[in-house]
C-alpha cells in the first residue's frame, strides 16, 4: 500500500496513538493513499451512490404507481425497500470477494453492474420489473458500501478510522439533502425513468474517478483464498467478539427507524400534513442534521472517544422519540414540530451511526473485507425488514413511525449496555 507522510492534522496526529490501542486487531499505518482531503471526498461519493438510489425517486413514487399501475400508496414503498433487501444480501458476497481479489477489481465490478441495473430500472414496463431491476441495483451497489469500509480500514483505524467516516459522512449524508432535490428536478422536465438514468451517470462518473485515481489497498501477501471453511471462520471471529455484534445489531435497530422514515415520508408530507410539494425542503432540512452530526463528532471524537459520542446520541434519540410520540398522541402535532425533533433525532443518529461502525470494525482489521460484509449484511437487513414493517402501518398519522423510533431505540440502548457490560460513557 502506498504511503503518504501528510498527517491528518496537527490537532490529531498525536492522537493516533490512541487508535492503535482501539484497534485491537490488524494493522494500519493511519495513511490514506491518496491526499487526504480526496481520499475522503472519494470514499463519501462511493457511500452516497446508496443514498442517491434510495432517496432519489421518493418524489417520483406516485407517478411511477400512475404509469406502472400500483394504486396502493403503501404497495409503491416497495421501490425502496426492493432496493434495500438487494443491498442487504449482496454484503454477504462482497466481503469474502474483497479479501481474496482485493478491493480495486470489486468494486469495479459492482459500479459496472450498477450503472447498467439502473439502465434497466430506466426502462422497465412493469412494476415487478422494475422491482427486480431495483432489487439488483441495491446488490451492485452494496459492493460500495462493503469494499469502501474495508479499504478505510486498511488505511486507518479506532478513532482515526472514526474520525475519516465521520467526514466522509458529511458529503455521504449530503446525498440524501440533495437526493430528493435531483428527482424533482428531473421530473420537472422529464419522465421518472431519467431519475434512474441519472443515477447509471451519477455511477458511471463515479467510477472513472475511482479506476485513474484510487490504487489498491490490500496487499497480495494479505489476501486470503476464497475457501467456505476460512469464510465461516471469519463469520465466527465476528460474531464471537462482542463489539463486532452488539454494535452491529445497535445500528440495525437505529436504521429500521430510518428507513421507517424514508419510506414513509412522501405519504406523510401528502397525507398527514397535505403538502406534497415540501417534500424536499421538510427532507433537507431533516436530513442535513445527520451531516451536521457527523461533522460534529469528527472534531470531538479523537478527543472523546467513540462510546461516549454515541452512548449519549443514543439516548438524546430515544428522549426525543418519546418527546415526539407524546405529542403526536396528544394531536398537538405539526409540521414546524415534525421537522424540529425529527431533525434533532437524525442529528442524535449522525454521532451514534458513524461512531457504531467504526467500533464495530474494532477488533476486525485481520478480516476487514469479510466482516464488514456480514455487519452490513445484518445491520442493513435489519435495518430493511423492520423499516418496512413501520412503513407499511402507515395509518395516515407520525405514530407508526415514532412508535418504532422509540422501541427500536430502547431495545438498541439495552444492546449497548449489555456490549458495554453495563458501564455506558467510558471513554475509548
């Protein structure tokens, strides 16, 4: 692997010590291969491509029921979550791909078969097609979730490795501000298709960028053969460290709350507040706190640590959660108030989602292609079932949705304090 000698920072770099010690496992020389500043913005186009799939079409959801004949408004939801069920399975290939060919030929390969599964969705003259089409596109881009994880561990790790997803984060969760914004704008002078036509340029930019710019970061003397017996091995080591599965289901249970949201928002703006065309204001304004949380956390976390972040995002979500059921049970509730604690909820899921990741890849820096993959593989599964479920209790009414915010949220703080054994706030 190509090494720089640019430190991070001058306010960080004598802090990496602290990230070998949160490592655990693996080594890394805390270096990106490219200029830092471009290493980070690379790794957040790669994760945004899975937000702009998923957050695109949100607009154009009732004129593709229209013109593939979906009258149900629950039944379009399946766009989305077709999507994330693809995503979710896919992971599970992507990792054990990565350790034993490196990162480089993977994700090639999944930016390809994306660019051309979103032709398809482009074109399909049937809802089922167009499920399937979508379905697919979230299994090539999965690939950019798994590899982009794996190659920042190899780079870097512990808080360091905290610190740079933090910051990818930011432009990553500029995506989804921005994601709705693009759909409206192509459907205000063209049909839904060229939103998924958008996207094939989008990927296919994307992956010049990432063909002349990004080396490989997995050495050929630490690949591993691509042998079941190693995988499995792998999948133990993973789920026999405590961190590696406590987190992962945490951040399982806060994305089921978030893709709660996602798919049920369009209904929510038409139905419960009747204003459809602030879908993509009330969504930027919402969305943006989870780039402003994450940006937060990469300039406090070299000095708080990871646990104390995120434990204490964690509860400040599941305060406002019951703050805000409150008051949509009381029928008391309206848009200024949605948008406000759902805000403070997407910031509260900002600090403790990057901070999640990053501890649950603690211990894994040996297997960082194969464990990454089976955390997305659960925390996006997850993640897509339970995101559905609250989607389709869609009543006409925020409860469904801040019913699971809540629940979901105790169960992840009971997670958090068993993994912790108990002891939340340490620093580390």
């Amino acid at each position: 692997m190509q090494q720089r000698t640019d430190p991070l920072s001058p306010d960080t770099s004598a802090a990496l010590t602290d990230a070998a010690s949160d490592a655990g496992g693996g080594g890394s020389a805390d270096r990106a291969p490219l200029p830092f500043g471009e290493f980070v913005t690379l790794i957040a186009a790669l994760m945004a491509l899975t937000a702009l799939g998923i957050d695109s079409m949100l607009p154009a959801l009732p004129a593709i029921g229209d013109a593939l004949g979906v009258a149900e408004p629950n039944t379009r939801q399946f766009v989305v979550t077709s999507f994330l069920l693809g995503f979710s399975i896919a992971q599970l290939a992507y990792g054990p791909l990565a350790d034993r060919y490196g990162r480089r030929p993977v994700l090639i390969f999944a930016l390809i078969a994306s660019t051309i599964t979103n032709l398809v969705a482009a074109v399909s003259g049937s809802f089922l097609l167009l499920l399937i089409a979508r379905f697919a596109s979230g299994a090539a881009v999965a690939g950019g979730r798994v590899v982009t994880v794996a190659l920042v561990r190899d780079c870097y790790s512990g808080r360091a490795m905290a610190r740079v997803m933090s910051l990818a984060f930011i432009f990553f969760m500029a995506a989804p501000v921005l994601a709705p914004t693009f759909g409206e704008f192509v459907l205000a002078f063209a049909s839904w298709r060229w939103i998924f036509g958008g996207i094939a340029i989008v990927t296919a930019a994307v992956f010049a960028w990432f063909v002349l710019r990004m080396p490989e970061t997995l050495p050929v003397s630490e690949r591993a053969p691509l042998d079941p017996s190693r995988i499995m091995a792998g999948y133990r080591t993973v789920l026999r460290d405590r961190y590696a599965v406590g987190y992962t289901v945490a951040a399982a249970l806060l994305s089921g709350g978030l893709f709660g949201f996602v798919g049920s928002i369009q209904q929510i703006m038409d139905v419960t507040f009747g204003k459809p065309k602030l879908l993509t204001v009330v969504f930027a304004c919402v969305a943006g706190t989870m780039a402003a949380g994450s940006f937060f956390n990469s300039r406090i976390v070299m000095r708080f640590g990871t646990r104390l972040i995120s434990h204490a995002a964690l509860l400040g979500l599941v305060a406002v959660a019951a703050i805000h059921l409150a008051i949509t049970l009381a029928g008391i509730e309206s848009l200024t108030s949605f948008i406000i604690l759902q805000a403070i909820m997407m910031a509260c899921f900002g600090l403790a989602s990057s901070n999640f990741s990053a501890m649950a890849m603690e211990n894994m820096g040996s297997i960082a292609g194969t464990a990454s993959s089976l955390q997305g593989f659960v925390s996006m599964l997850g993640g897509a079932v339970l995101g559905a479920l609250i989607g389709q209790a869609f009543d006409g009414t925020t409860v469904p949705l801040y019913g699971g915010f809540l629940f979901l949220g105790l169960i992840a703080v009971l997670v958090v304090f068993r993994t912790e054994h108990g002891r939340l706030f340490r620093r580390g």
